[in-house]
C-alpha cells in the first residue's frame, strides 16, 4: 500500500521546466551539427563538381623529364634550343650522363664517355667522334654566358638515349633505350589530379585512346606520363 502510494506520488511530479539558458545550447548545439553536416555536403559536390574544370599548371620554363623523372630542379644552367638543336651545359651533361666529360683544351674539343663509348665533339665542325669513328651531325658544341653547351639530341647514340622536345608544353623527355617503359592504352576518360586528395584540382585529362606511360600504382592511384610529357596522378 504504501509502496503504490510512491508510485503514485512519483508520477504526479511535475515535469522541471526547461530553462531559456538550456533552451539556447540546445539550439546551438542543432546549429553546430547542422553547420557540420552542411559543410561536408558543400565538399562532396565541390569534389565531383572539380572534374568539370581544368586549371591546368602549365610550365613558364621549359621542364626536364629524364627517366619518368622530373630533373628540371636539378639543373645547373638552363636548357637552349637553337634551330631545333637542344643544348645541355656541361656540367649538366656531367651531373645527368657523365661525370668524366672533360675540355681538352689543345685540341679544343670535348672529350665524353658513357659506357663502352669514348665520344669527341668540337666548337666549330658539325661532327662527333665516336670510338674513332666520325658521324655528322647538325651542330657542335658551343661557348655561352661563360658555360660550354652540348648538343644533347645530336648526342643521342652516346649516350643511348630517346629525346623529344613537346613544345606545347614545353616539357622535354630524356628516356634511355635500355630502361622497359610499362605502357598502357586508356580505356576510359579521366581527370587527372594534382595530387591524391578528395578535392584536388583537375590539372588534365587523359582520353579514351591515348597512350600513357605508367610509372608507379598504389592504393587505386597511378602516377603515369602523358603524351604530352606531363607526370600526373589519376585515380585507376
């Protein structure tokens, strides 16, 4: 009896009112979640939105890609291109081929190896010397700005390498013969981004077709070359 009489006393409590200082965190505590929840929204369409726009980072100097690597930080001197001849300095030579590349004053001629092959080349005739036998070529080494400058795509059969000069943007591959390139036809359109985050920037697009080189994949993402030259990550 007594306990029914708790009970009863128990449920005819009035409910404690709710003060206008609870009322108010309340309300902000809805507007934070909603604020968050509003947030992460805005990211996920800025993320799928990113695809349909291309801020593409083209290059104000020219670049240097050797080996699927991107050298052009490591130059000493910058890269000339006279008359569609590409010059290297020497000591650019030296630091990327051959750190045995000497001038031989007397004869005026530079003296460079690379493997089995001793190559000489001159300031004045367009020719190249190499294991004794004499190539012409289109040009021949020069003197500027106080550095020495090989014709480095006149050199190619020195140092066994493939060069192409992709104007458009200005990129310029090195690629030696013996080094396997994994190549891949696109089979879809992609957007290749700056980086591997959600809302990174579109810098290209690879289309279905093209031709790319892969260099490196990992947890969905392929860092690869394009035809263009450009060394870009996208999602596989």
């Amino acid at each position: 009896m007594e306990q029914g009489r708790r009970m009863l006393n128990k449920e005819q409590k009035p409910k404690k009112k709710i003060t206008s200082k609870e009322l108010n965190k309340k309300k902000k505590i809805i507007t934070r979640t909603l604020i968050v929840i509003l947030a992460i929204i805005i990211v996920f369409i800025i993320g799928f939105i990113a695809n349909d726009y291309i801020i593409l980072d083209n290059n104000e100097n020219i670049n240097l890609v050797i080996n699927n690597k991107n050298v052009t930080s490591n130059l000493k001197n910058d890269i000339l291109i006279e008359d569609d001849v590409i010059y290297l300095s020497k000591q650019d030579v030296a630091n990327f081929f051959d750190k045995y590349i000497y001038e031989e004053k007397e004869g005026d001629k530079i003296i460079t190896t690379y493997d089995k092959k001793i190559a000489e080349i001159g300031f004045e005739e367009n020719n190249i010397i190499i294991n004794g036998s004499k190539k012409d070529i289109y040009a021949h080494a020069i003197r500027k700005d106080d550095n020495i400058y090989l014709p480095i795509s006149e050199m190619k059969d020195v140092y066994d390498i493939e060069i192409e000069n992709i104007a458009d943007t200005k990129v310029i591959t090195m690629d030696s013969l013996d080094r396997e390139q994994k190549k891949a036809i696109v089979s879809s359109d992609l957007a290749v981004k700056s980086s591997t985050n959600f809302i990174a920037k579109t810098v290209d697009r690879v289309k279905k077709g093209d031709t790319v080189i892969v260099i490196s994949s990992d947890k969905g993402y392929s860092r690869i070359r394009t035809a263009n030259g450009k060394l870009r990550i996208c999602k596989i």
